[in-house]
C-alpha cells in the first residue's frame, strides 16, 4: 500500500489509502486575485506569509506556493514566496509551477520534502522536470493529460498516461511511492460524464497502479449554483473512489466537514481523533462567538 511521506523539520504527513484525506492549502495562486498578483510583482511577501498562516490554522497540513504572474520572473519570485512561507509557518511545501529554473531556485531554498505541482505525461516536461526531482528527494504530482490529448475523456486514457508517468519515474530512478496522480475534474455543467470518469480514474490508479490520488475539487462544479454543495458531495464521492489528498481552500467549510466525515465513514480516522478534535474547535468557536453549541 503506497505512502507518500512528506516532512519538513518535525512536520511528517502521511499521504496514504489508510490515513485522513491530507488537505493541501490552494490559496496561495494569484489566479482570480489581483491584490495578491499586484503583491507578487511588488515583492510583499508578508502578505503571501499571512495566507499561509491563516491556511494553517484552518487546518491545511501542506501548503500550494504558485507565484505565477505577468511582469514577474518566476525564477525570482518562487524562491523569495517559499522563504517567507517557511518563516510564517512550519508545514512542508507543495510548489506549484510548470518552470524548471523556477523550480531549481524554490528546491534549493526549501527545507525537508516538498512536492512539485506537477508534471504531466509530456516527455519534454519529465525530461526537464524528473531530474529535479531525484535530486532534491523530491515527490510529484503527476496530470493524467499530454499533448497529445490534453485532458483525456475517458479513465482508460487517463490511467494509460498515469501509467506512462509511473514508468518515467521508476526509469529516473524516483521511488514510486514519490508519484502522487491528479486524475484531473472538468465542470459536469458543460459534460456531465466528466463527474463519473473522475472518480473511475480515482478507482483504477488507486487499485491497478498503487499510487496516492489527488485532485482540486472546485472545477466540477463551474457553472453551477450551489457549488459548496456540489463541491462537498464531489469529495465525499472522491474519498471513497481512492482520493488521498486534495489541494482545496481550506476556509470552504462545507468540503472540509465532508473530508472529515469521510474520512471517519471509511475508516481512515482512527478513533475519530480528526473529526472530534475539529467538533471540538468549532464548538469553542460558536461559544466564543455567542452563537450557541454546535449541533
């Protein structure tokens, strides 16, 4: 049974079929905010540190650093935002770019085991990609995608170019233990089959190739009203189809409390311990705020 262990000092996760689902925090991407692009190009990295940090205390074991913006030099920003994130918080790191120089710079400043978000079944992107990978003991997230067929439209393709991926990176010399897959999530608004080979590709890679899943929730439901709620009932699904870890915002309540509950249905919570021990700090938050106890 494949574990992904990722550290930075005494912070160890677990990512595995076995443990609680591994929230990776997404909030770090300039994607859709312009104070934080407009605070990348100004070189504020106080603020990308409070993100971290309020990630964290939501519950975030892992923290996203993507830093990709126009007017910006990647190979300059990535290392300085994974410095001031290792000074706000003490969780290992997920880097977030398709740059290899960029990546070279963030892995020679970053501290313990990282990720690197992502590779895909691209051969030119493993061949510039893998080495660094090896040489910082680094893991990976691979897309289930290529050039060929960007996202493919169904699960038998996309296991085929996870497989492919696994095979480049037993033949770099990376364990695979170290290969996480993204089997990748399309809105249901524009192809509502899309829902379905998901959680199918979640199902194969986990059960035929042994390999941690992972995944970002929030594009299935684009289109949608009542997106939390598509969102939540989406994760819960994935938790059950393999999913071991997932980069979401960890302030989107409804998917957390979905997450946890999963976590607890499918027995990867021993005890409980996660789900109660969340019960707990809501109830002392409703106290604090006055609004009577958690039902």
């Amino acid at each position: 049974m494949s574990e992904t262990i990722i550290t930075r000092g005494d912070a160890r996760v677990v990512i595995s079929p076995t443990k609680p689902t591994v929230i990776i925090g997404e909030r770090i991407n300039p994607t859709g905010k312009d104070w934080l692009k407009q605070a990348i190009r100004e070189g504020d990295w106080n603020r990308v540190g409070i993100l971290a940090q309020e990630q964290v205390a939501a519950g975030a074991v892992i923290i996203d650093v993507n830093v990709a913006v126009s007017e910006a030099r990647e190979v300059e920003t990535l290392p300085r935002a994974v410095e001031a994130v290792q000074k706000a918080v003490s969780v290992p790191l997920c880097l977030d770019s398709g740059d290899p120089a960029a990546l070279a710079a963030a892995l020679a400043v970053c501290d313990g085991k990282v990720i690197i978000n992502s590779v895909d079944g691209n051969r030119e992107k493993l061949d510039a990609i893998l080495p660094l990978a090896l040489k910082y003991k680094a893991a990976l997230i691979g897309l289930a995608m290529d050039k060929e067929s960007g996202i493919p439209k169904t699960s038998e393709q996309r296991v085929a170019i996870a497989r492919r991926i696994l095979e480049a990176v037993l033949e770099a010399g990376i364990p695979k233990e170290d290969l996480i897959i993204d089997c990748l999530t399309l809105a249901v608004s524009a192809d509502q089959s899309m829902g379905p080979v998901a959680l199918e590709t979640m199902r194969l890679v986990s059960r035929e190739l042994d390999l941690n899943v992972n995944m970002g929730v929030s594009n299935i439901s684009f289109g949608l009203p009542e997106r939390p709620l598509l969102n939540a009932t989406f994760i819960a699904m994935a938790c059950a189809s393999g999913l071991t870890c997932a980069i979401i915002n960890p302030h989107m309540l409804p998917v957390v409390h979905a997450l946890q509950a999963s976590d607890v249905l499918l027995a990867r919570d021993r005890r409980a311990l996660g789900f109660l021990k969340a019960y707990r700090a809501r109830l002392k938050a409703q106290e604090a705020e006055g609004s009577g106890p958690v039902a």
